[in-house]
C-alpha cells in the first residue's frame, strides 16, 4: 500500500531516554528571563540585518521534512542542494532528495523549474522582487523555497511575529561553528534556530516544528559554505536550456515537489 502522508511544514522528542528526559525536566528554564528574551531577540536582529545587508549570499544546505501517516508514524525526507542570491531580484536554488534532482532559476522576471531527473521544465512569469517571488511560490504554487523566511530583507518581523515565548539556551555547536542556541514558540508552531558567534552572525541550523499536527512533524535545515559580497560566484541567472529538455505545463512538471508522486497529502489515491 502507498503511504498516505499529512503534509507538515515542520521534531518530535519521542525516544529520549527516560533518564535523559528526567535530567532535561529537572533542569527547567527560569521564568524571568526578560535580560536572556532580549538578547535572544537581539541576536535575532543581528543575523536578520546581516543577511539583509549582503547584496550578494551562497550556502549550501541539508533539510530534512517530516511528515506523519495515518498510522502516526513520523517519516524523514531528507534533501541538499545550494542557494544562490544576488538582491533584489536574482534568485537560484537547487535540491536533490533523491526522488527529485531540481534546479530552480529566476531572473527577476521569469521563474524556471528544471527536473533533471526527467529533463523537462517549466517556466511562470513573476515579475518582482525575490520577497515576492517567494511568496506566489508559497501561496500560488506551493512549493516554499529552502529557509525562505530567512532570506526576506525583513525577516525578523516574520520571525518574530505572533511569538510568544523565547528561550535563550546558551552556546551549541553546529558543523563545528560555535552558535547561540534560541527557541521560539507561536501558537502554531515552535521554532529553534542556531547563530554563529562573531561579526558574521548567519545560521547554522533552523528547525520548525509543527503544534497542529499529531506527533509534531518538524522541518529542519542546517547550513554551511555561507558566502557573501564579492567572493560570491553569482554566475547568470537567466535559464539556458543546455540539456534540450522539453517544456511543459507547471502542473504537469511531476516529480519536483517537496514529498514522493507516491505520497498523497491527506488523502489517498
């Protein structure tokens, strides 16, 4: 049978040991912590301004999406790929997970969606700046681009918006880059997200974790290769059709999307 899948945007502590969990709940987080809530916000800033500030940014990324069946069992897909910007409006990002191979272009004009995998593409036209690009690829097509809040020019409003609890939890480290770790929790979903020490406050890791669906499925990337300015290979953006594939309609590029052909969301086939 085919899984059947509820899509979710975002991980479960199910399987830390008993011992573990006991050490975790008897350490608690003090409740006046407006001197830690203010720095975390502060840092928060910092990176948000830092990105927003590069004219040009690279990084590589590995993201895992979960997703949860009907039998509540919590499933990984995991994907990488490479994201390329050049403000306002120049925006490349690929990802490969494995059943899709994807490479996505925009010129500030034209989107293209290339499946490698199939050798076929298709293209929207989307005037605009990359802040709008990533929104009719949220809400028209449904297909969210990786750490997209991330890369907006104000992305610390979007983060912060409807928070309502923060936690600053110390130092972590991520892919050997020591980090300041802060949590976050809305009324939908609660988010963690790790930022490099120094002058050069960018991401390391960024997880999201759903409240509205069983088992809280979560979405996690975690960065690396973080380039910006001048030391940036930009290349062109413009879609060139190397590899003669055909053209076809977005609702027939299959394939591409974020789950399986075979994973139906909410429903079954």
């Amino acid at each position: 049978m085919n899984p059947i899948v509820r899509k979710a945007v975002n991980s479960t502590r199910r399987g830390i040991p008993v011992l573990a969990l006991s050490a975790v709940l008897g350490l608690g987080v003090s409740t006046s912590a407006s001197a830690d809530e203010a720095d975390a916000k502060r840092l928060v800033k910092a990176m948000s301004e830092f990105l927003a500030a590069q004219q040009a940014l690279s990084f590589n990324y590995d993201a895992t999406l979960e997703v949860v069946t009907p039998e509540e069992q919590t499933l990984g897909l995991a994907s990488s790929g490479k994201v390329v910007l050049n403000r306002p409006d120049k925006l490349r990002a690929t990802r490969s997970g494995g059943f899709a191979d994807v490479e996505m272009s925009f010129d500030g004009k034209t989107l293209t969606i290339l499946g490698k995998n199939q050798n076929k593409y298709t293209q929207a036209e989307i005037p605009g700046s990359i802040a709008h690009l990533i929104d009719v690829m949220r809400d028209k097509y449904d297909r969210p681009l990786p750490a997209a809040d991330l890369l907006l020019s104000n992305s610390y409003d979007v983060l912060m918006q409807d928070v309502e609890d923060i936690k600053d939890l110390g130092s972590g480290v991520v892919g050997g880059v020591e980090c300041d770790s802060l949590a976050f929790r809305s009324k939908d979903v609660d988010w963690q997200i790790w930022i490099a020490h120094g002058d050069k406050p960018y991401p390391c890791r960024y997880v999201i974790t759903s409240k509205r669906v069983p088992n809280g499925p979560s979405y996690s990337i975690q960065f690396s290769d973080w380039k910006a300015g001048k030391v940036v290979k930009t290349g062109t953006f413009e879609f060139k059709n190397t590899s003669k594939a055909s053209k076809v309609d977005f609702a027939d590029l299959k394939g591409t999307g974020d789950l399986p052909e075979h994973f139906t969301p909410g429903g079954s086939k």
